[in-house]
C-alpha cells in the first residue's frame, strides 16, 4: 500500500511480512527511493525509472529488490557498502559457526523464503551517503541521520517539511531492538535512538510496522528502556550464579520464543553484545574463558 505524506512523499508499506520492509518514495524531479525490501508492493514505485536508491543498511530484507533498480545511483554509507558484500552479513548470520558450534543451516534460511541467486550476486553499489548530507531531489529534501547500533552504519532519514523521520530498522516492533551484529556497541544504539528523540519529529516511520508512530517520544523511549531492562535480567541471572552464553541462552532472557536457529543465533549475539557492554562496565567478570558473573 502507497500511504502519501507529503506533496511527493510517500511510504510503501510492505505487505509480504517477515524478510521484507517498508520503504519510501519520493516522486520528485528526482526520483528517490529508500530501501528495496517492499516485495509485491515495489512495483508501484516503478523501480526501472528511479533515479537513485538509498539503502538505510545492508541486510536482506531492505536491499532483496535493489537489482530490480536498473538505471539508478545505489547509494550506501561507507561501511555498509562494505558489509553489503557478505553474504553472512547480508543474511544477518555473521559469526554463526563460532556461537552456534556448527556450520551454517542452509535449509533454515530458505525456509525463510530468501531467493539463493539474490544473495549471490555481486550487489552494486556506486556511491555513499554521509551523517548531515542534505538528498536535494527538486522540492523535497531530506537529511541523512546516521544512527548505528543495528548495524554500525545504519542511516535513518528526516524530511523536515513533513517533520517526518523514516527509522528503518530502530523499528519500534514488539519485538525489537535487534543487535545482533558482532561486538555491536550498544551504548551506540542508545544514542541514536536518544538522538531521534531530541530530534523530536511529529511522526516517525519504521522498516517493519505498517502504521505512521504519531508524537512518537513515549514509543521510542520504552524501546530503548528494552535494551536496558534486557541487561537487568541477565546480570540477575548471572548474580544467581556464573554461567557462559550456552547456559543464558535456554533461559530466554531476550526472546521468549526461539521458532528458528537464526533467533537462537541472534539471542546469543545479543547477549554476548550485552556482556561486553557490562564487563567495560565493571558490572560483569568473566571468570574463565566464557564463564561470566556478576561482580
Ligand atoms: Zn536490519
């Protein structure tokens, strides 16, 4: 569904679920569009005649659709143009076997639905985009936000005309934030999400909720205080008594529920993101190599 929010400004909201995302268009002199993950919803923003597509990072569901953008600029942040060109970090598995103790599980990921030759091909990229870079395309301009903590380069984007902010992946689900990526610093991901809240925009839009988040501040303050209260039930487990990642894992401190390998993956990349943050801290000790307890 096309949803407009401004003269040329419009969200596509995707309705193929899980491995896909929103995205944004804006129909102007020039021809923008963020991200590629819309699935069945992409064709209205007619892919072939845009001018330049902007990734707000790298991983599957918000680049699936880029090769479907012959003749636009592929734009990325510079470190995100880097990641794009791994396929463990385009399918967000980055580190698997070190964590998991087994080589990856082909079959899981497509469950998922992912196309194999999309994840194989060479993604092309042709330039970068920057923190403060102004994407001037006629009448509407808009800001690029770099904002990593999901991914080092995470770009959101402000449309200060419809005092609109596209979040992409601080995604305001139930069950986010994701930070997953190895030895990603989570005081980053705080920041960012305390940056947009002193940006104060009227509305906020995310990669994977359809509806426009209204006077947002209160939504994006308990999704930060997510991250903050995980870390509390891991240091209580861990004052009860030491344990490695293996042992905190069966206990669902982050995701209830572990319907696939990835999420299991994901839960102990977190939480190994978490120990690192609370070890600087002097919160956490790790006793012998993997054994941590509270101090
Ligand atoms: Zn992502």
């Amino acid at each position: 569904m096309l949803l407009q929010m401004g003269e040329k400004l419009f969200i596509v909201f995707n309705e193929d679920g899980y491995t896909y995302g929103n995205c944004i268009l804006v129909d102007d002199d020039i021809r923008v569009v963020i991200d590629s993950g819309a699935g069945r919803e992409l064709a209205k923003v007619q892919p072939e005649n845009v001018d330049m597509l902007i990734n707000t990072h790298h991983h599957y569901d918000h680049v699936r659709g880029n090769k479907l953008f012959t003749r636009a600029q592929i734009l990325l942040h510079p470190v995100e143009r880097i990641s794009i060109k791994s396929l463990e970090k385009v399918m967000a598995i980055d580190g698997w076997k070190e964590l998991m103790h087994q080589d990856l599980y082909n079959q899981e990921r497509m469950e998922e639905g992912v196309d194999p030759d999309a994840v194989t091909e060479q993604w092309r990229v042709d330039g970068e985009i920057n923190d403060g870079q102004v994407i001037d395309c006629g009448s509407t301009k808009f800001v690029v936000l770099h904002t990593p903590g999901h991914s080092k380069g995470h770009c959101a984007f402000y449309f200060p005309d419809e005092d609109l902010a596209f979040l992409g992946d601080i995604c305001l689900t139930r069950v986010g934030p994701w930070y997953g990526e190895a030895h990603t610093d989570l005081n980053e991901f705080i920041a960012s999400i305390d940056r947009i809240i002193e940006l104060n925009p009227a509305a906020v839009v995310t990669s994977h909720v359809n509806q426009v988040f209204h006077n947002p501040r209160a939504a994006l303050n308990e999704y930060r205080d997510r991250i903050l209260k995980r870390e509390q039930r891991i240091l209580q487990q861990l004052r009860e008594t030491p344990q490695t990642i293996d042992q905190l894992v069966a206990k669902h401190l982050i995701y209830r529920q572990h319907p696939s390998l990835p999420v299991v993956f994901w839960e102990k990349s977190m939480l190994r993101n978490h120990l690192e943050r609370m070890v600087k801290l002097g919160l956490v000790k790790e006793l012998e190599e993997g054994v941590f307890k509270a101090i």
